[in-house]
C-alpha cells in the first residue's frame, strides 16, 4: 500500500508522515521494552521525526487504511475545514 497522505497538522511538512505500526514505534520510544507486540497490528501515521518532522501521530488503527482515513482526516480539521468549530 503506497497511501496518499496529507501534509502534517502539526507542523506542516510533506514529507514526513509515515505509516507505521505500534510494534515500530515502541521499539523506537524504549529499546528494552518488555512488551510483547507480536500479536498487536495496530497501525498509525506519524510525522518522522527521524526524518526531521514533529513526532504528531494521528491516532491508531486496526488498518492500515483506517490509520490513513485519522490522519487525513485531522488533517483536514487543521486546514479548517467544516468539522474545526
């Protein structure tokens, strides 16, 4: 899956979000971690700080299309759009 994905609420940048799953990402937040994430697919977007964005997430899904919809889709709130009261 190669998702089209809007640009970060956060801080802006094109070029940083990227999908990725939970076992990803706690892996990277703690080295040692002890969890067992083998049987959690739960995917996100998030703005790759390693490629020198924010670190914003969009929230997790249990697809990776559903993680694409949250952050598109809080995307689009950002930019002010009818949901952004």
């Amino acid at each position: 899956m190669n998702p089209k994905l809007d640009p970060c609420p956060f801080c802006g940048r094109e070029d940083t979000p990227t999908l990725t799953t939970a076992k990803e990402l706690e892996m990277c937040r703690n080295k040692e971690c002890t969890l067992d994430y083998r049987d959690c697919y739960a995917v996100a977007v998030v703005c790759d700080y390693n490629k020198g964005g924010c670190g914003g997430c969009g929230g997790y899904g249990s697809t990776e299309q559903e993680a694409v919809d949250k952050w598109n889709e809080r995307a689009e709130r950002a930019d002010g759009g009818a949901d952004n009261a």
